[in-house]
C-alpha cells in the first residue's frame, strides 16, 4: 500500500493513497459534514454518487470545491475543510435542499432522527431561508403493505438506489425525468405494490429523510389492545432485543430482552410470547425436511425461507428454483399459526378474537403477514406486524422509562426458547441452528462444540463443509440479495453445489433489517448487535433448539410427527412464480 | 474487394483523382458537376425538390455530360438550398435560395448553355485545405 | 456549347445596391451590348459577396479578377479595357489597407481567406455517400501512413506537437487525451466519438457527419491506433436520422474497403466502429454522462476523476473526443503537426467552426482560424446586424457560455480569452444580440434550457439553477428586488464552485455575465420596473401620443381586450390596467401615435 502525504486544515498526515478527503479526514478526526454520502464497510454498500455537494473542500490549485467523498488523495494535496468559501457553499447546498424540502419537521416521521435536520442544526441554518421558490409535491405511494413513499422529502442523495440496484440487486428504484422534476421512482410510476420489489427495506433503513418509511401499524395496534374484546397476543424477534436499546440511546448491542418483555406487558398486551418459540419450531420442521430430501433422494441444496423478503426475490427471480427453497414458512407465521390453534384451544380461547402482533426488525414482514396463503381459514396466522422502531414509539408514548424497567421474561407456554434460536437474528444463524439438530438427528451423537464459525461473519457468501458422519455437509450461507443472486446463478449454471444454503436478505441478516433503529450509515453498530446475538445464544442454557420442551410438547399434545400431515397443514407453505418487470 | 495495403490505397486515389483531373480540365467530354447542399439543413429548406428538378431537367434536355451529386453542407445558412455549378477548368458559381423552377432555369440556361443566372449567385468566401 | 466567353458578376446585395449597383450593371449591360458583345458578354447580378464595405462589387469570369467601389461611370471603362482588350483596370483593384499592393485575383484576396476550412473542408464538395469520393481527395492516406510509417508513441508525439485541443467545449489537448488513455494498461480500450450535440443553434457536428462522415471514422481508427483501442463508438442523437444514415452508409463502405475490420491495409490493425443512439439530452454531451448512456444507464455524471481515460467504457481506459476533433485528424497527420500550429492563437491552434446566428445578416457555419475577431466574423463573415440595429451582445457557448458585450469585440477569439471575458468557446454556438434584445430575458431563457436539460443529479444544478430561473422570472415581471439580484449573484457564483459536472458548472455563465456587462438592464428591471429594450411584456406599456393621433378608430377597432377608449377625430386612450400588451394597436396606427414604454 502506497503511503501519500497531505496537509488538512495545515496540518500534515500520511495516508494510503487510495483514500479519499473524507476518509484521511475522519482518520485525523476532522470533521466533515456528509449528506449522501454512505459506506457500510464490511458489508460492502457504498453511495458514492457525491450528488449532494454537502461535503465540499477547498483543494489547493484546484479551481472549483471538491467533494471530500468523492475525491481521491494525491500526493502533496493541500485540502482546508472549513475555510468561509466550502462552508458557504455547504450550508448553501443544504439551504438548497431544504428550498424544496416541507418544513413540517415537529410532526415528521422521521423527527430527531432526520439526517437532513440534524445537518442543517449543525449548519446553523435559521430563520428564514435565503432561496425559496416552487417545491416538488408527489402522490404519496402508500400502496403495499411495507413501504411508504413520500416523495416531497427526497433530497436525491440515491442511497436507496444503491441499495435497491447494487446491493440487493432489485432493481425497482432509480431517478427518472430530469432536472427539478428528478424523483426516485418504480418504472413508469408504478406503485411499489405492483413491482418486483421484495420490501426488504434496505432503501428505508438507508433514507436519511422522510421520503422512505415503514407503513406503520401502530395505531391499528394501540386500537386493538384498548379493545376488551380481543386478546391480543405479541411476539417479538430475536434481532429486536438487541436493537430496542438504541431507540433510547443505549449503546448499540445492549441486550434488552427483560425490559422489551416487561414494557410489552405493562403497555396492556395480554400475553408477551417469543418469535424464538417459533424459531425452534422451524428448525425442528427445517431440519427434517433437509433429513427426508437427503434420505429419499429430494432436491439439494435446500434454501432456508425464513425471509419473506428472499422468498419474494426468488419467486420474481428465480422461478425455475422454486422447488429447492424449504417450504418452512417464516418462524412468526409458524407461532401465528399456533398462537391461533393449539394455544387457543388449550386456553379456550376464540381464534377470532385473539390479535397476534409480531414484532420484526423488517418491513418484509409486513407484506408477508398479508401474503393471501397465511391468511386464509378466517383469520391470519399474524395480523400485525411492528418494527423494532415502531415498538420504540410505543413505549416512549406510554411515558416509561425503558432504562429503569425491571428484566422481565415472556409467558408460558410459546415464551421459551433456546440459543439456536436466538441466533436467528444474524446472519449465518439460521443454517448454523439447523445443523446443531440435524448433526444431532443424523448421528445419533451429542454435538459438543455448538458453534460453527466457519458460518459466521460478514463475508457476503460465506461456505462450510461440516462432517456429519460419514457425510461431508456442504453449506452455503449469503446475506443481502445480490449474494443471494450471484450463489443462486453460480447453482443455476451448476458451477457449485451445496446440500443447504442459508439466504437472508438484508446485509447482516436481521440484526441488519429493515425495520431497526436507523443506523445513519454506521455499520459498526450492526456488527455490535450481531456480537449481542451471539452473547445471548451464549448465555442460554439450552442451546439446540430441539432441547427446547415447550416445542416438544406442542408435538406431542398437537401436532404429532415432526414434519408431519398436521405441521404441514399449519407450518408449511407454497410459493407462487412472479412476474419479472 | 477490400483495400489490401497502403499501395493500393494509393494507387485507387491517384486512379480517381487522375479522373477527376481529365474530367476538370476538360480533356474527355467536359463534365459538368453540379453539387447540391444536402445536409438537414438543406433538405429542412427544401433541397430535395430542387434536386430531383434539376436532374429531371437534365434527363429532359438529354444533358449527358452533366454529374448531380449529393453533398453536405456548405454553410450558408442564410442562403440554402444551395447549388454550386463547376465546369471544367472554371470558377465554381455558387447559387443560394435555389428553388425547384430555378434549379431547372440553372439546368437550362448555365449547364447548358454556359450562361449565368440572373440574381441567385452568392459568395464563396472561404478557403479549404 | 457555352455561348458566353466571359461574365460580368455585379453584387446585387442590399449593401451595394444602396451604392448603385443597380445603375452600374445597367451600364454594363448597355456598354457590353454596345460593343456588339451581347452574345460573348453576360452581366449577372447576384445576391451578397459579403465585402460590403468595399461594395459595389463587380467580379469577372473567368479571369476571377475581382473589382471594388464601382460606380456606374466605370462600367464603360471596365468593357473597353478588360472586356474587349484584355487589360485589367488597376484603379479598381482592391488595395488592402497597410499594403501598397493591388490584389487582382478574387481568392488573393484577406478578406475570403477569413474563413478557413479545415474541419468542413469536405462538407459541400464531394458525395458523402460514396468512399471513392472521399478517397479521391487523400482519404484514409493519413490513417495508411500512421499504420505503416508511426508507431503509436510518434503519433502520441505529433498529436500533442499539432497542439490541438477538444472542439467539444473543454478545450483539453487531444494528444494528452490520448496519451492518457495509451498509458493505462488494459485488455480492452474503447474510443468514442462524441456526437451528441447539444447546444441550441449548434450543428457543425451534424453537418460534418452528414458530409464528411468517413474523415471521422479514419480519425478514430487513428486515435484507437494511438491509444491501443480497437473499438469505436459513435454516441449520436438519433434526432440525426440523416447523420446517422450516411454513417451507416460510411461504415458499411469502410468495411467493404478493409479500413474498417480486420487486419486494414494488411498491417495487422483491426479497428471497428458501432453507432450508439442517445435520446437526445443536453447533459450526455458530458463525456461520464455519455459512457453511462452507452452502458444503458441512465445518462448522468460521474465525478471526475477517475477520467474516462483510466476508466471509462465498461470501466476500461476510454477516449472521448467529438466530431469536429476528430475531423481535423487526418489534415494533422497529412500536413504535419507544424502546419496545423502554425494556423491559429499562441494556445489555440488550428480552427474553429461556429454556428453563427442570431441578429446577424448572413448566418451559417463558419470555419475560422483561432485568433480572429468576434468583430471580423460578426461584421465581416456575418455582414454586419440586420436591418441596419445596433449591436449589443453576442453569446458564444451556448448555454454554459456567456454575453460578451462590444467592449470586448476586439478579443482575440480562443480558448483562454472566451473563459476571461466570461463566455467560453463551447462547442461553437455564437447568437448575436441586437438593442431589441433584453439581456435579463436572454439569460432567462439559457437558465431555461439548463434547468429542463439538468439531469437533476446534484443540488446545485438540480435546486439552485431552478432557484436562478425564479428569481430571474421574478425580475422580469417587475417583481425584482436589489436583494435578488445580490442573490443571484451569489448564488451563480456558489453553483458554479460545487455542481458536479461541466453543465452545472457554467449553468450560471449567462447570468453572471450579463449582470457584469449589463447591470444597469438588471437594475432598470427591478429598480426603475422598465425594460430598456422592450421585450420584458409585464414591463411594458403602450401609451398614446396625443399630438400624433388623429382619432381614426383604427386603433380602438383591432384592440382584442376593447381596453382603447375615444371618439372619432378626438385623441384615444388606453386603458393601462386592462391591456394585455400584444401591441395589436401599434401596429394598426398609421401614424406613429402608439408608443412602447
């Protein structure tokens, strides 16, 4: 690595040469405004359109500003950041956006947690604007069941573009028409509901205004638990609690789990259960299925599907592969489906009247949750589902203060669950729980060592053979949709093969999710979290999911055989080819 | 039928100019080469017409020694369509705001009968490398 | 066949005709046919030889002797000396000024040497559709002789010795350029024809793909020689369908010929060329721009560096040059680097072709050598201002450039000096302004075109030209504050210091150009709420001059909004706050008594 030397604001450093501004400066800790500008390091998401012009240096020699993001260093390069000409231009740039931008910040969703407001805090921009003029106003897009478009708050930083086209390869949003008119759209305006969108939510979690949010069913969910008819049953995800604390400025990664248990609660939900519960069910269905295609000679590799947004992917995408993936459904439908039979029937109560409310780290299972196969029979399996960030609102509309709430636990019997379970929640998890019952199932031996690390990390696709028995498991694991695409075009042209692959769809699994705290572009605080998940699944006592008693029982009470006639009936399902547009 | 080599590239040239050359000095039938501006521009103002008059004209009064060629743009804007007229070994006449009938009256009475046209010949003014 | 042995041509333009030309070439005719020559002798009249200065002109065929400041009186001298005996009459020669010497011979003459053609220097002579034709004037011997006498680097070397630069706007050294793109190592390299010409007015581009279109594709297997490169892209607007026929045709013959293809004139070079169409915007004119719109993105830049020329096409080293590069390659090579440099300024060498238009008696495309006047190609190629209006202004660059005013109509026109007086060269549109043009309105009307033709990537160009447009609309409907027009300036000043690419960052050119050479229109606009020129209509006011009217009705008769009041043979009156300022009155008043303000 070539070293350069150059001079920030007169003093003189000596970085590599393939950084930009913006990187030596962040290095010698000057600081530089940003406003498009997004680099999620491992994870490999990078905005590097430097259309915001926010950022702008003063480059000696050079004739016009520079943008730090954008511009490379260069041996001998003197660069002042906060001379009065960049810093004109850079609240210039920011007065500018906020020209055709509405100034309704006090009841905006995205209020204290808006890149935009923060920056022109920063900026000092106050009072009246200097530039005003006609402001863009677009039908806001409210039509499917995850994302809420509202244009008038697009600043054109494209980081949901780089999300939607490099990243996850979707391909649904790009700038069209031009000049003032330029706006982030589906082709030819089509509503998100009719695209090939899979509702990830990567664009959301990267928006750093209120253009891009989650539809929020919070009301709906405040209605239903003031509703004495209704028992209204919640279940939270494994990369919630992990996550929750951040909403009231805890340290990214602090575990959360009693606290979420006990506001839950005494916000008035009438039983708190656990989407674990729901995770060990799945293994134990999943790692069956694998078991009967490994032994009657099924198609391999088997792709998980717990993800409602690479199950929508692959039904757009890949529809000559729709008979690999598990048809498992997704471990909040499995606890739906449950919540709504066995539980109401051993606690006598009417499946009609019972509300179940997921709590998820996506907006995928949003639209999941109204797919028309998981809710049919007169009541879906889950009626609402809630982001980790719309359950932060709740609480702080409640008044409680989360920090000094007492640790919890959730209810019996749909409350228990196990380390593989939690380990849902990044990325690798899912697969590395499967084989912690399947090595167990196949040989008969007690697995000591629990952890498969070849399985973890941030390596976009990320491979493993482990040994079981005689039987050498190839495993694949890939997070984010464009991983997911090249592994699943590599198995297309038959380059590689795998007995099981893990696909999650937002780059570091759920701990990465849609639906989380925003992370204002700081991947540091997803890799904290996926480090909770691991120390949760550490702590627990039971660490396989088919140790889990409560899972058991719920066998042998309800649903008899592991992947049997009524745990198809309940907890498998289909997937139906999409249309590519 | 492809050019093989420099050579043959340069012997093809001097072949064609060496016509070029017999034709502009006048030594084999005198031909006369009448070049139409026919870029867009000329088109837009309506070349077209005069070239398919002229031609016609020509085909009428069974003028064979006469060549009619599309050309690009001479740059007279001001003045298109444009028709410019040479005869071996002469000046070249540059008419400008041909119409169809004066594209004919050209035929008639300059390529014909080597007699200018009244009030439809502009300047020329540049030089060409 | 030719009944006339020679012809007398008498300039029958506006200019000499107001010094008697008329007069002159009846005498003519009257001497010819008094010496019995009518049937040997024709005298034609014409339309403008653009010499007017020195008009009435007669020109005589086929000695080309060319005579000037005739008066009718000398007709009888020119047919008895030149006519009948041969001799040229001397005193009517054409004497240049600071030279003693009398110039017979029409082409000696400096003034039609004004106009150089290098790049056009096909266009309008020989058939574009036919290879031979090109050929039969020295065609494709420029890319033989680097293919068989130059290896790349001594091509790299005369290139940059030539000192030509980019015709497209920018003005880069092409010979950097392409040595740029010859350094970088790769396994592929692309060359790119830039022909996705933008600007308003400009068309030299097209004209020279419509008649000249193999002296661009022999230029670009030059350039992919130099640069290791053995694909070529033309990016065309396909509102060029005829462009882009003959191109097709010109692509297809060169394959045919082997100088296309595999393996030209047997020297193991292969070379090929694909026509690429662009939908037509401005801004993928922008080399990063462009790339993108080949690769089927959308058309917008991409911060620079990294240049086209490390990475560019498919990520590969890419050289983009435009049309009228490209058409002065071969002459370069054919008639050496010294040639070329000695034609031109002392950093602008060669020539330049301009779109001239606008208030100015003969508009067209003119090729001129860099270093000439705005002065000699408005006055003297364009033939002064249309109908006798005084000059104002004249806006070169199109919508990146500027207004240079008459101060500055004696500058040297290149590269450097264009960018000092505020305009720039640009791809070579040049619109001249007359005293009817209102300069707040001009730069509207370019902040017009920026803002639609913006591709709304970054804020400044995205916001802050819409911002410029409005405040600019505000002043020209009499809504103008002096704040604004300290804003506008700020502004202007702050979008050409951050937009992203080369069209946001000149986007504010005509508007600070035309406050700095203009200002008191700026401040007559918000201050006085007046247009001095008279175009801004909310500014306008139609008024009746008591003394001049004499009550005839025709006024009030063809007014649309019925807002003129007054009897017969009595004085009328308009009423100001219903009229709509068509100016439908002033027009009918035959007796001058309706007047703008």
């Amino acid at each position: 690595m070539r070293l350069v030397t150059i001079r920030i604001n007169n003093t003189e450093y000596t970085v590599p040469e393939h950084y930009t501004i913006l990187e030596a400066a962040r290095e010698a800790k000057v600081n530089i405004p940003t406003l498009c500008h997004m680099d999620l390091g491992d994870l490999k998401a990078v905005n590097h359109v430097a259309s915001c012009r926010v950022c702008m240096v003063e480059v000696e020699g050079r004739r016009n500003l520079a943008p730090s993001c954008a511009t490379k260093v260069t041996d001998g390069m003197t660069i002042h950041t906060n001379t009065p000409r960049a810093v004109k231009a850079r609240r210039t740039s920011v007065e500018l956006l906020l020209s055709d931008h509405p100034a309704d910040c006090l009841i905006c969703e995205k209020n204290r947690s808006c890149d935009l407001q923060k920056l022109a805090a920063d900026l000092g921009v106050r009072g009246n604007l200097k530039y005003k003029g006609a402001m863009s106003t677009y039908r806001e897009d409210i039509s499917s069941k995850s994302i809420h478009r509202n244009l008038d708050k697009c600043i054109l930083c494209r980081r949901c573009e780089t999300m939607c086209n490099e990243v996850q390869t979707v391909g649904i949003l790009s700038a069209v028409d031009r000049g003032f008119e330029t706006v982030v759209s589906p082709a030819f305006g089509m509503p998100m509901s009719e695209t090939m969108c899979t509702f990830c939510g990567q664009c959301v979690a990267v928006c750093p205004t209120a253009a891009l949010t989650e539809i929020s069913s919070l009301r709906q969910v405040w209605e239903a638990i003031n509703d004495p008819d209704k028992f209204v049953v919640v279940q939270t995800a494994p990369a919630v609690r992990v996550a929750l604390g951040e909403e009231f400025d805890m340290e990214p990664g602090t575990i959360v789990t009693g606290k979420m248990a006990s506001a839950l609660r005494m916000m008035g939900f009438d039983r708190v259960f656990d989407t674990d519960f729901g995770a060990d069910l799945t293994i134990i269905e999943e790692a069956s299925e694998f078991i009967h295609r490994l032994q009657h000679g099924g198609r391999l590799p088997i792709l998980t599907s717990c993800c409602p947004a690479w199950v929508k992917f692959f039904e757009h995408q890949f529809q000559d592969l729709l008979d690999i993936p598990s048809t498992c459904k997704s471990p909040h439908e499995m606890f739906g489906a449950i919540a709504k039979t066995y539980y109401a029937e051993k606690f006598n109560i009417d499946p009609k009247k019972m509300v179940v409310v997921s709590v998820m780290p996506c907006l995928a299972k949003k639209y999941e949750s109204a797919r028309p196969e998981l809710t049919g029979e007169g009541f879906s399996n889950v009626d609402y589902v809630l982001t980790t960030r719309e359950l932060g609102m709740m609480i702080r509309e409640s008044g409680f203060n989360f920090a000094d709430l007492e640790e919890g636990e959730f209810d019996n019997p749909l409350g228990e669950s196990t380390g593989a379970s939690v380990i849902f929640g990044a990325t690798g998890g899912v697969i590395e729980a499967a084989l912690r019952t399947a090595y167990e199932w196949l040989t008969g031996e007690t697995l000591e060592q629990v952890e498969f690390h070849a399985l973890r990390g941030l390596e976009g696709i990320r491979e493993a053979t482990v040994k079981i028995g005689d039987l050498d498991v190839k495993i694949g694991v890939a997070h984010g949709l464009g991983n997911a695409r090249k592994l699943l075009e590599a198995i297309r042209r038959g380059e590689v093969n795998y007995h099981a692959i893990e696909i999650m769809a937002c780059p570091g699994g759920c701990v990465g999710g849609g639906g989380q705290p925003y992370h204002h572009g700081d991947a540091e605080i997803i890799k904290k979290r996926t480090a909770a998940i691991y120390r949760e699944d550490a702590g627990k006592p039971k660490r396989k999911s088919h140790e889990n008693l409560q899972v058991m029982k719920l066998y042998k009470e309800f649903l008899g055989e592991f992947y049997g006639e009524k745990a198809h009936e309940l907890l498998h399902t289909h997937y139906t080819a999409r249309e590519k547009i | 039928m492809g050019i093989k080599s420099l050579d043959e590239l340069k012997s093809l040239r001097d072949k064609l100019k060496t016509d070029i050359n017999i034709r502009a000095s006048g030594e084999i039938d005198s031909n006369i080469r009448v070049v139409v501006g026919m870029a867009t521009c000329g088109i837009a103002a309506g070349a077209r017409p005069v070239f398919t008059a002229m031609v016609d004209e020509a085909r009428m009064l069974e003028l064979g020694n006469v060549t009619f060629v599309q050309s690009g743009c001479m740059g007279a804007c001001h003045s298109e369509p444009t028709v410019e007229v040479r005869f071996p070994g002469l000046e070249p006449i540059l008419y400008g705001n041909v119409t169809a009938e004066a594209g004919r009256e050209i035929v008639r009475r300059h390529v014909r009968n080597g007699e200018l046209v009244q009030n439809l010949i502009i300047g020329r003014p540049f030089e060409t490398v | 066949m030719s009944t006339y042995r020679m012809h007398l041509l008498v300039c029958g333009g506006t200019g000499c005709q107001a010094s008697d030309s008329r007069q002159l070439a009846d005498n003519l005719q009257a001497q010819v046919l008094m010496a019995g020559m009518g049937k040997e002798v024709q005298v034609v009249t014409t339309g403008c030889f653009g010499f007017c200065e020195k008009g009435p002109i007669v020109k005589v065929l086929p000695d080309n002797i060319f005579y000037v400041e005739v008066k009718p009186a000398d007709a009888e001298e020119i047919v008895s000396e030149h006519v009948l005996k041969g001799r040229p009459v001397n005193r009517l020669l054409y004497v240049e000024p600071g030279m003693k010497e009398r110039i017979a011979e029409h082409r000696e003459m400096p003034f039609y040497k004004k106009q150089l053609r290098i790049a056009l220097r096909n266009c309008g002579f020989i058939d574009p559709e036919d290879i031979n034709e090109y050929i039969s004037v020295d065609g494709y011997q420029a890319l033989g002789k680097v293919l068989t006498e130059m290896t790349p680097d001594a091509l790299l070397v005369l290139m940059k010795k030539s000192g030509l630069r980019g015709r497209g706007g920018g003005g880069f050294p092409t010979g950097l350029k392409w040595e740029a793109a010859a350094r970088n190592k790769s396994d592929k390299k692309y060359i790119i024809c830039n022909a996705d010409e933008g600007d308003p007015g400009a068309f030299m581009d097209r004209s020279i793909l419509e008649g000249d279109p193999h002296s661009v594709l022999e230029a670009m297997a030059i350039a992919g020689y130099a640069t290791g490169a053995d694909c070529g892209y033309i990016y065309i607007r396909a509102e060029y369908p005829l462009a882009i026929h003959r191109l097709v045709i010109a692509i297809g013959q060169a394959r045919q010929a082997g100088l296309l293809g595999e393996n030209i004139l047997g020297t193991g070079f292969s070379f090929d060329i694909e026509i690429k169409y662009g939908a037509g915007a401005f801004v993928c004119g922008e080399e990063t721009a462009l790339i993108h719109s080949i690769e089927g993105e959308r058309g917008e830049p991409t911060n620079k560096p990294p240049f086209p020329a490390e990475s560019g096409l498919w990520e590969k080293p890419t050289c983009v040059n435009n049309v009228e590069t490209f058409a002065n390659v071969p002459p370069i090579i054919l008639n050496g680097p010294e040639w070329f440099s000695s034609i031109g300024s002392e950093k602008s060498k060669g020539t330049k072709v301009f779109a001239l238009a606008g208030k100015v008696n003969n508009v067209g495309l003119v090729e001129v050598p860099m270093g000439i006047k705005l002065r000699e190609i408005i006055f003297d190629i364009g033939g002064g201002i249309k109908d006798g209006k005084k000059f104002k202004s004249v806006q070169t660059g199109g919508p990146s450039g500027g207004c240079i005013p008459a101060e500055h109509l004696d500058t040297p026109i290149d590269y450097e000096n264009l960018t000092r007086i505020g305009s720039m060269m640009g791809s070579g549109g040049m619109i001249v302004l007359d005293e009817d043009d209102c300069m707040v309105n001009v730069a509207k009307f370019y902040l017009e075109f920026t803002c639609d033709e913006s591709c709304g990537k970054c804020t400044p160009c995205r916001v802050g030209n819409k911002r410029l447009h409005e405040i600019l609309t505000r002043i020209t409907e009499g809504k103008g504050t002096m704040k604004d027009l300290d804003n506008l300036k700020e502004l202007g000043g702050i979008i050409k210091d951050t937009a992203l690419c080369g069209l946001g960052q000149t986007s504010p050119n005509p508007v600070l150009s035309t406050m700095k050479y203009f200002w008191d229109e700026y401040v007559a606009h918000v201050v006085d709420k007046r247009c001095p020129a008279g175009v801004c209509t909310a500014l306008l006011s139609y008024y009746v001059l008591p003394d001049n009217c004499i009550g005839c009705t025709a006024c009030r008769r063809v007014c649309p909004v019925s807002c003129i009041s007054g009897e017969v043979k009595k004085v009328h009156e308009i009423d100001q706050t219903k009229c709509i300022k068509c100016g439908a009155c002033q027009k009918a008043c035959k007796f001058g008594a309706i007047v703008r303000k």
